[in-house]
C-alpha cells in the first residue's frame, strides 16, 4: 500500500476551493457558476420528433383500419393523440427549467427560469444571506438589500444544505478577496 502526500504552498490552498454544485468561470478572478436544471431524459426538440413518428404511425393504422370497415377508430386515434400531445407540451415547457447563479467579484446574479417566467436579481455579495426558508431540507432563500429569491429547486432536499454551504463558503471568498484584512 502507498501513499501520496501533496503539500501545497499556504495561499494556493486557499484560493482553489472544491465545489460540489458550481464550476469556476473564466469571467474573472474568484468567478463561479452554479447551473441547476431539471434532470431531463429527453430534450423538447426529440420528444417533437417522437411525438410526429407516433402520429405517422398511429395514423397510418387508424387509416388503415378505416379503409378495412371500422370507422370509429380514426376519431378516437385522433383524440388519443392531442390528449398525448397535450401532455408532452406540458412537460416540454417546464423541461428547460433551471436556476443559474453567476458569482463575480461585486456581484452575485440569480436566474430563475420555471415555464415562460424567468426572474431575476443580483446582489452585492457582501449583503447576501443565505438561509433555509424553512427547514434544513426546504428551498435555499437568498437575500438582501430588500430583494430576495429561492433557489435550490433542483436539487434533491437532503444536498440543500451543502449547496447552502458552498454558497456561503464561495461568497465569503468573494468578499474577503476584495476586501483583504490589513496586517
């Protein structure tokens, strides 16, 4: 069994943080984005050309069957499949969900986007509070200057706390580079 052991020097330890939920940016120095989206199997455009293959095939046999002598077959594949189309374009619209949160030296941006409404805030990180709204396991509250918004939809209730956490972590960094303490 070996073993390997890195020592890095003082400060580069403290400036390359581990982020479960965001990735660094090359928008500036101590930049991070925080991405959250709805886990989707399938994306609006494929279920589109799905849904058109099942109403070329479905069709084609309701058809077939018409010109056989069962006529009602036709209405009802017709009514089948606006009812399923109706589905899909209920889920299609909230397949895009997400939140974005882009922290920058001075400013913290958060989008969220749920259906056709997106909102939007940003915040001056040095004012920011983050909070559960109610609980541990409930949505994440980000505050401050008298706005606020939640987030943290996306992610499974028992990983809110840490991503609260890295949030909190990743805004003290932000605030501390800018305003260094004088030695």
């Amino acid at each position: 069994m070996s073993a390997l052991t890195v020592h890095a020097p003082r400060g580069l330890a403290a400036t390359t943080p581990r982020l479960r939920f965001g990735s660094a940016t090359g928008a500036g120095e101590g930049s991070v984005q925080w991405l959250l989206k709805r886990n989707c199997s399938i994306t609006p455009r494929h279920l589109l050309a799905f849904y058109a293959s099942l109403c070329g095939v479905s069709l084609t046999i309701a058809a077939l069957l018409w010109s056989r002598g069962a006529p009602f077959v036709l209405p009802f594949t017709g009514a089948e499949l606006l009812a399923v189309g109706f589905a899909f374009l209920l889920f299609a619209r909230h397949a895009t969900d997400r939140e974005s949160l882009l922290l920058q030296p001075g400013k913290l941006t958060v989008a969220c986007t749920i259906g056709r409404h997106t909102e939007h805030v940003d915040f001056a990180p040095a004012w920011v509070r983050v909070e559960p709204r109610t609980g541990d396991r409930s949505l994440i509250e980000l505050s401050g200057e008298g706005r606020r918004i939640a987030v943290g939809r996306f992610v499974r209730p028992e990983l809110r706390r840490d991503l609260a956490d890295e949030l909190r972590a990743a805004l003290r960094r932000c605030v501390a580079a800018r305003h260094p303490p004088d030695h």
